[in-house]
C-alpha cells in the first residue's frame, strides 16, 4: 500500500501507548530520551509520563538525580470499550519477554 503526498499521518497507537511501552521496555529512560524514541516533544512526553503517573499506570521512583519508572499493568484501558482489558494484555501483546519482571 502507497502513501500519497495529501496523505494524512496517523498510527494506531497513540502516543501515551508508545511511552508506555518505552518504560516497559527500559524503566530507567530519561524524558528526553522517551521523547526522542515516541518521536513527540520533550514537554508531551513529561506531560504523557504525569498522565500514566496521576492515572495510577505508572510509578515514578527517584534515584539520584534520575527517575525510574514501575508499572501497573493490572490497570484497565481507559475507555469503555476496552475497560474489560488490562494494560498487561498490551504489553504481553508488544513486550512478552519484559511482563513477567513487572508483574513481581
């Protein structure tokens, strides 16, 4: 399947999504560093992370002068349609060998 030029850009997982698995992936990941690697601002992915964080997602830990971040992938999706689903199946789904760390 071509893109044409008028073509909009759109992907099916939305940026909190892709930070979310970012942390999955590596916990220790600076904000500039998720920014980078989601392809967003540096200021999305520090208002992303206090979304996941203010949410219950995510758990932020300092260390140093660094965070670290835990994960709760016991927590629902978000909307009513995928409420019955648990932020784990994401992971399981895109991350399989990191869900079983977070879940001790």
């Amino acid at each position: 399947m071509s893109m044409d030029a008028g073509t909009r850009h759109w992907t099916l997982l939305t940026s909190h999504g892709r930070v979310l698995l970012l942390i999955a992936q590596n916990p220790d990941l600076r904000l500039r560093d998720i920014a980078e690697q989601a392809g967003i601002t540096e200021r999305s992915a520090q208002t992303i992370v206090a979304d996941l964080e203010h949410e219950g997602y995510v758990e932020k830990e300092r260390h140093g002068r660094r965070n670290s971040y835990r994960l709760h992938p016991e927590m629902p999706f978000r909307h009513p349609a995928e409420s019955g689903h648990s932020v784990g199946e994401l992971l399981e789904l895109f991350a399989p060998t990191i869900t079983a760390p977070i879940r001790t």
